[in-house]
C-alpha cells in the first residue's frame, strides 16, 4: 500500500472545515439578521408571517 503524502490529507480535511466553518458562520449571520429585524420592525414582519403562514396552510 502507498504511503500518501500529509497535505493529500490536509488538504481535502482543511477545505471541509472552511466550508462547513463558512455555512454556519451564514447561517449564525442570518439567525442574528431576522433577530434584529423582528426586533426592529415587529409589526410589518408579523403581518408578513401571518399572510405566509395563510398561504401555507
């Protein structure tokens, strides 16, 4: 069996971690985002919710 080298390793490894680091950093950015918008504006984001939450169901 081959020996590989460590950056064969590293590399893919270091690549998974930037772009799952990456996603949730999005996805705390936008948690943070819709907190301060309903924080902000809660009545215009309550109507929009409540004619989403209409369409839906």
């Amino acid at each position: 069996m081959s020996k590989k080298r460590i950056s064969e390793r590293t590399i893919p490894v270091l690549f998974d971690v930037v772009v799952w680091g990456g996603f949730a950093a999005f996805l705390f950015a936008t948690y943070i985002a819709c907190q301060t918008l309903l924080d902000r504006f809660p009545g215009p984001v309550n109507k929009l919710l409540g004619m989403f939450q209409g369409f839906v169901a």
